[in-house]
C-alpha cells in the first residue's frame, strides 16, 4: 500500500490562508508547477532556498509514494528590468553588456543553475520548458483571451483589461489586494503608455527596433508579457487545473496574481487548488537580492571567499541550515548561524555514522521507535515542518549515543526501523549527504587521495607556484573538502 493513504498531509494554502488536508486531483498523482529562475545572471543562495524548499516538498511527496509530474520552467524571455511591463529584457540587456547573443546568456546561466542545484543535491524536475519553446502557446493564449473580450490591442502591443476581468472575477485574491486599493496605489499612467488603466497588464509588447528578442504575431513582431509564459506551460503539461503552484514569496503580485486572471479569463476557473509561498532568505535583515548586491553566491559559500563568511561551508550543511528553518518563515544568513548549523549537522551525521557500528542486544528497546517514526510522519506532515522534524531527528541522535556508551540497548527490530527511518528522512526526504569516508572494506580512499593533493600542494607551494597550490584548495572547497593549514601541516575536514 501507498504511504500516502496512512498519512494525513496539511498544505498551507495562499489562496485560502489555511493549513487544508491535501487531495490531489487525480488520487495517487500530483501535477506541481514552480516558477523557474530568470537567466541573466548566477543564481544567489535566496533563489536556491526557495528552489530548494520545493525539492524538499517533491521528495516527500515521492516518498510517499505519490507519481509527480514536476514543472519548473527557465525564464528566458519576456521578464523586463522592472517587474511590470517597462524596461529592457533582463537577458536582451546583459547579451548587450556583453556583446554576446541573449541565447548565449541563457544557455550561460542556465548551465551554473543546473550545476549548482546539483551541487546541492537537488532532484531534476520531470519537465524544464523554456518560455522561448512556447511562443505559439502563449499567442494561443492572447488570442483565447481576446476572444473572450478580457484584453485590448493597441499600437500592436495586447494588454489585459483588469477592470473589465474584475467586473466578474476577483482579481487580487492571492495576494489580498482589492482592485480599488490598486488603483489608488498605483500612480496615474504618464501618457506615453497605450494601457487603458495602469492596473492592466501586457500579454504581449510590439518591440521597438532595438530590441532583438522578437518572434512574429498576429499583432506585431514582439515577445509575451512575462506572466503569461507560466500560464502556457503550467496548462500545457499540468492541465487547466493542476494540484500545485509555487514560487517565492515575492511572486504572489504581481506574477501569480496575473497568471491567475490569464488562466480564469481563458478557462473560467481557478487554475490552482493550493498556492504554495516560500519566504526570504535575508542578509543583514534585507532581501537578498540580485539588483541590490546583497547576497551571497554558492560558489561563496563553498569557497568561503566573502566578507561575511568566517570559512567555507559545505552544500550539505549549507541545506540543513536552510531545512532548519520552516519554509513560510523568513530566514537571516548569518556566518554564526550556518557555524551552529554545521555543529548540529556533524552531530547528526556522527551518530548516522555510530549507528552501523551499535551493538544490538535481545533486550527491549528503551525509547519508543514506532512512536518517535510517526512523529517524524507527523512534522512532515504538518506543512513540511522541517525545523521540528529535525528536532526529531536529534532525539534519536541521542539515543544512538546512549547505546554507544551502553547507556541503552536496542534491539534488531528497532534497530532495522531506526536505520531505515533514518535513512529516509536525513538522505531522501531532507537531501542530505553523508561524505563519509569509509567504504565497506573500512579502507580511506577519501583521506589517502586528499592526502596525495596535500602533498602536491606542498610541492606546488615550494615551487612557488602558487597559482596551482590555490587551485588545488579551491576546487577541493568546491566539493566539499576543506583543508586546513596549521603550524603542523595541513589537514582537511568533509561534511
Ligand atoms: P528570479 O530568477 O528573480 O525570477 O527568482 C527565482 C526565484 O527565487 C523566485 O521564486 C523568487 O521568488 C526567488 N527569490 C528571489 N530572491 C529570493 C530571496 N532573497 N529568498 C528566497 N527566494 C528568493
Ligand atoms: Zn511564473
């Protein structure tokens, strides 16, 4: 049996601002879109939590033996310098910076995104679709709206007529907004623009000359709005209603908010049943944040090279600092609060590592293994509480390490569910890795071949070529291992 019929899972709704008992759709599957990164640049540690915050919600799913079609797409067109619909194309403005094509920024970036995700140990979604491979969908789309008399062209650009949806639909009931509060919050159009009202929104911009990322239409040589590129593959291979939508916080408005009026002026009904909403990782209290500078990049933290970092961390430690944290929480980075969480990390994997060695006894188990798994159930399961699942985790952690010291004893059943139990929630649910050195033989291939780079190092540091001995420690950092120089030589840890 399916370990999702004996679980009864409670997903925070945006929509409705509740914790609600999931049922998916059609039992047993679960459709899950989550919007992608935008290809311009590297992606900064804020955007990796909220990706990774969706692995952790995909991995429990699997766990529970549910069949998930997971959608995250790549923005590779359509998102403007400013959110709304004024600017230059974010990556038509860095291939202009750098002179290169804006395919080559995409493929640049898209490239360090799958690369760092995969540093962190992250599950490959089933489906990655490009918002350039479905131009033809989104125009299908414009003019499905047009049809339905929701939108307006002018000057062959196409706007969404908020005013008019709103006269029939609710717009702003993601993100808690009426729409006379928008308006007047909204500043007054400046002339220049062909919007009827400011609250309207592109579906599609004619592109003035210069703008080289252009597809033809029916309505101009342009490219789509950015909200609308979600809404056309999030309906292409989830339906026109799926089970999950996610994103960061800062997308409910305008972005979900909008995709939400596309999909309802199309279809006439919610596309979504549950709104998920990661939070901010901050820096120094403020939004980490491409524009602003203030953020930290994966290769910082792995190399240590940053101002506010006293060393390097590990992608391991780097997620269970980010897992501490309940995901609808704001989280602050701080170098003393990931130094806490790798302390907490090493403590686990140590006892993950006793574990293997404990005796098992025939006597009773002190500590009630059937009750402890279900809480562990029971966490996950309370709108993937990570931070108490983890303090769950440390209660066996303390127990292993009573029957190290023969404080306790354990007996082969239990001992069999604890590793298993263990298992599943440190590696499959949480993500963690365990660089563990030993393999089956007990002998140290890690150390010895660290060793061996050590010596090279050495050798390299003699010869004054400092060039290869920095290149050695700094992509020993980048995997995880990081070496140590003290006035008795060098040595090196791993977690
Ligand atoms: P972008 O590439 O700017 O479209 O952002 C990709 C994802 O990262 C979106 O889901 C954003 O909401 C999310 N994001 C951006 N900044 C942060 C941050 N400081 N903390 C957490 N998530 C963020
Ligand atoms: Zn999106």
């Amino acid at each position: 049996m399916q370990l999702y019929k004996n679980q009864e899972l409670k997903i925070y709704n945006s929509l409705t601002s509740k914790k609600e008992v999931f049922k998916p759709i059609n039992e047993g599957y679960i459709g899950m879109y989550v919007c992608g990164p935008t290809v311009y640049s590297n992606v900064h540690l804020g955007n990796v939590r909220t990706f990774m915050s969706f692995d952790m919600v995909f991995r429990y799913f699997k766990h529970l033996g549910y069949k998930v079609r997971y959608v995250r797409n790549i923005t590779d067109a359509g998102h403007l310098e400013n959110d709304a619909d004024e600017g230059e194309d974010r990556i038509a403005k860095k291939a202009r910076i750098e002179q290169i094509e804006p395919m080559e920024v995409v493929q640049m970036y898209t490239v360090d995104f799958h690369n760092t995700l995969n540093k962190f140990n992250f599950l490959p979604p089933s489906i990655e679709p490009t918002a350039t491979g479905h131009i033809i969908e989104q125009i299908e789309i414009i003019k499905e709206i047009l049809d339905k008399g929701l939108a307006y062209e002018v000057n062959g650009s196409v706007y969404f007529d908020v005013h008019k949806f709103n006269k029939t639909h609710n717009y702003g009931k993601l993100s808690g907004r009426n729409l006379e509060d928008l308006i007047h919050n909204t500043r007054t159009l400046d002339g220049q623009s062909d919007k009827k009202n400011p609250q309207d929104f592109a579906l599609w911009k004619k592109a003035e000359p210069q703008h080289i990322m252009r597809w033809p239409s029916p309505w101009s040589d342009g490219f789509p709005g950015w909200h609308l590129e979600c809404t056309a593959m999030s309906t292409k291979y989830l339906g026109e209603q799926f089970d999950i939508h996610g994103g960061g916080m800062d997308l409910k408005f305008p972005h979900h908010e909008c995709e939400i009026a596309q999909a309802e002026a199309c279809n006439n009904q919610s596309p979504v049943n549950v709104w998920m909403h990661a939070n901010m990782l901050t820096l120094n209290s403020q939004k980490m944040a491409k524009s602003t500078g203030n953020n930290i990049l994966p290769n910082e933290i792995f190399t240590g090279k940053n101002d506010k970092l006293s060393k390097p961390f590990s992608p391991s430690v780097t997620r269970f600092f980010m897992m501490q944290a309940h995901y609808r929480s704001i989280l602050d980075f701080s170098s003393v609060a990931i130094e806490a969480s790798e302390r907490g990390f090493n403590k686990l994997m140590d006892a993950i590592n006793t574990l293997s060695k404990l005796e098992v006894s025939k006597n009773t188990t002190n500590f009630n293994i059937s009750s402890w798994k279900q809480s562990c159930y029971d966490a996950m399961n309370d709108d993937f509480n990570t931070p108490i699942l983890i303090a769950e985790l440390f209660s066996a952690v303390k127990f292993i390490n009573q029957v190290k010291d023969e404080k306790a004893t354990i007996s082969q059943e239990d001992f069999d569910i604890l590793t298993s139990t263990l298992n599943v929630f440190v590696f499959d649910v949480l993500g963690l890795q365990n660089v563990s050195d030993n393999d089956a033989s007990g002998s140290n291939k890690l150390s010895d071949t660290v060793e061996l780079l050590i010596n090279m190092r050495a050798e390299a540091r003699a010869n004054k070529d400092f060039a290869l001995s920095d290149k050695i420690r700094d992509e020993l950092a980048d995997i995880g291992i990081q070496l140590k120089d003290g006035k008795d030589g060098t040595t090196f840890t791993t977690n």
